[in-house]
C-alpha cells in the first residue's frame, strides 16, 4: 500500500522531471517514462542504482544499434613469450555484456543445450538465492541502459521487454537463471565465500558454453580444484589458499576485469563433452578438412563483485572467427604461427590444435610472407605481444562501433 506521504513524493517528483524535460525538450513519452521510473523508487520498487552501489560507471547508450548487423569487436588474445597466466584487463563499462548478430542463434541454442543437458548446464545450491537475483537486476539495468531500444524495463510493473526476441517476462516471479538463460547470450558462474575456508567457491551458474567440462563436475568447488585440469595453474596461476583469500576477499566492486581465452575448433561447438562423438575429431588430423571450417574460438571472460550480497560473478561469451579472416589482420598470422610451432606443448594439447594445425600452419606461413611482401609487417619483426592486445592494428577500420 502506498502512503500518503509516498503519493506526496511522487507529485513532488513528477513536477521537477516535468520542468526538466520541458526545459530539454524531451518528448512526452520520455516524460512518463522517466516519472514511472521514479514514481516505482519512492514506492520503493524498481532497480537499485548499480553505478551508485559499486561505484562503477553505468554504459553509455547505444543508438541506432541493429542486431542483425552487429560485430563483436575482433578479440584476439594471443600472447608471446606465451606461458599461462590469468592476462587481466580492467572492464571497460560499454563491453560487459556484447550483443552482436547470433543474438537469435544463440538464445536458441542455450534453450536447447539446457533441455537435453539439464543440471550439467545448469544449477544451484541453497544460499545462492540472494545473489542469483541480485545478478539478474544489475543485467537488466545493464541492458536496457546500454541498448535502450531493444530492452526495457516497467520498473512499476516489473515486466521487461525484449523487443528483439519480442518477448516479455515478470521479473518478480521469474527465476534469475532462467531469465539469463532466455536473455542473455552469456554464461554466468556465481561464487560465494566459504565461512569455514574463506575460499570462493561456486554456488550457481547457467553454462551453455563449456568444451570439455560441465556444471555437473564443478558445482560447489573452490577455484582452484575448478580449474583443476588446466595446465600450470597450480603452478603459475593459482594462488596459495592464504593469497588466494586475500584477493578474493578484497575484490573491490568499482573494479571488474576482463580477460580472454582461445583455441581452435572445427565448426563452432558451444557445448562439447568429452563423451560425445564431436570429441574424437580432436584426435585424429582430416587430410580432408578445409580450411574454411577452422574457427578460432575465444571466451572473453569477466570477473566482478555484486555490491549487496558481495558474490563474485565469472561470466563469458564464446565467439567464433573463421581462421581465414587471419589473412587480413596484420601481424595475427606471424604471431598465432609463433604460438603454434614453439608454444608450452602441455598448453597446445590441452587447447587441442593438434587436430588442425596441418592446415592452419601452412596457411599461417603462406599469410605472413603476404603481409610481410605488402609491407603490413616488417620483415625483421620478433614476435611479441601486441600493443593492441586483445586486438590488432587496424581493427577499427574494418569494425566500427556503434555510438
């Protein structure tokens, strides 16, 4: 029920955004929107301000977006001298969450994998309620504030609209999990901090995009027995369990970061298990494969606090690039083929290149004496880590960004 000191809240407000929006120009219907928006937090319904409980920026607007046409940026995270470590970049607050033209495809897929895998793609233990929706509300005003004209949020109603998928879902009734899994095209894994260990360990996740691993293995695990398998971390990237509580413990909510993970595929497997039959191309080389056929994947991965119930959320998105784009992006060829002849050799098995490197590293040689006789490359060039990194020189030329 609404006091009257809350109706009197409301006039209040109503008059000022009124006299602001006259004094810009604003259209009526931004007008109602803005005092619906405002009307709901003195009720004290709708979103928190996330910006304002993490101190970190809200994204700008993008307008004019058409999903149908949209790129992801070229993410290329290849690095040399290459040893594994955890590369971390501070998020930049437009990319957390990357919308481009799979949008349909993948939404589809995710519902998919789910119906025939079930808890190996999703699941949650008791506790982890709180900041499952917690999660789904920063997602939202994420969303709708980054591409405002294809997400909305009634924060009196709470009903959100999808005009991209032309749907619309009750925010307060609908399980966070499931709202994820039909909205976003991103895998989101939520760790909470162990009272007895001190050691974040994971709680909840909605996964449709792991190759060679599921939630079903990994479920209620601190991070260093998740990552259990990955080559060198328990040497180089894993923390001492001390260290490991420190940085976790004082993962400040204003600074999310970002980092990136590659391989090459044949096709574009989202969901891959080691017990399906898609597995065995890893170990065999197709004298028959094309070459249009190899992909890179990368899952570009984030890393951030939630201000409330102080959870740590890991979420990332697999992107595909067809290894022949390398031909035209200077430098990428000379640096991927360093990678792949001198390499850990513990790393390369376990990102699996073996079954494709017949073809893509004469392809990569044949690229690089191109770029280096059109003069994209210096001869003399060594192999480093570019300045660039995660891209290339150039990138921008060929993928504009919305604004």
């Amino acid at each position: 029920m609404i006091s009257t000191l809350d109706i009197a809240g409301i006039v209040v407000v109503a008059v000022a955004l009124a006299a602001v929006c006259y004094s810009k120009g604003a259209s009526p219907r931004s007008f109602w929107k803005s005092l619906r928006q405002k009307a709901a937090l003195v009720a004290g319904r709708g979103l928190p301000d996330f910006a304002q409980l993490t101190g970190f920026p809200h994204p700008k607007p993008v307008h004019g977006f058409n999903i149908a046409h949209a790129r992801p940026r070229p993410y290329r995270p290849f690095r040399w001298g290459y040893y594994q470590n955890m590369s971390l970049q501070n998020l930049e607050p437009d990319y957390w969450l990357e919308l481009e033209s799979t949008y349909h495809n993948r939404i589809a897929q995710r519902r998919q994998i789910y119906a025939l895998h079930g808890k190996r793609v999703f699941d949650e233990l008791p506790g982890s309620e709180a900041a499952s929706k917690e999660l789904m509300e920063m997602v939202i005003q994420y969303l709708c504030l980054r591409y405002p004209q294809q997400f909305e949020l009634d924060e009196w109603t709470l009903t959100f609209r999808n005009h991209i998928l032309g749907s619309t879902t009750n925010i307060s009734t609908v399980h966070p999990l499931v709202f994820l899994l039909e909205n976003v095209p991103e895998d989101f894994l939520i760790t909470q901090e162990d009272p007895d260990t001190g050691l974040y360990t994971l709680r909840a996740a909605v996964s449709t995009s792991a190759v060679g691993w599921n939630m079903g293995q990994k479920m209620g695990k601190p991070l260093h027995e998740i990552h259990g398998p990955v080559p060198d971390y328990k040497e180089k990237m894993a923390f001492s369990m001390d260290r490991q509580v420190m940085y976790f413990s004082k993962l400040p909510c204003d600074k999310p970061i970002q980092r990136g993970s590659w391989g090459l595929e044949i096709g574009q497997p989202l969901f891959l298990q080691t017990d399906e039959p898609e597995w065995s191309h890893r170990q065999h080389q197709n004298p028959d494969l094309a070459l249009s056929d190899i992909y890179m994947r990368v899952d570009w991965q984030t890393l951030r606090r939630l201000p409330k119930s102080r959870a740590i959320v890991f979420n990332f998105k697999a992107l595909f690039t067809p290894v022949t784009d390398f031909r035209n992006e200077p430098f990428i060829p000379k640096l991927v083929l360093k990678v792949l002849l001198e390499g850990n050799k513990a790393i390369m098995e376990y990102k699996g290149t073996w079954s494709i490197e017949h073809k893509v590293i004469p392809a990569l040689r044949e690229w690089t004496k191109e770029q280096e006789h059109k003069g994209w490359v210096p001869k003399d060039w060594q192999e480093k880590t570019l300045n660039e990194a995660p891209f290339y020189p150039g990138w921008e030329k060929h993928y504009p960004m919305p604004t």
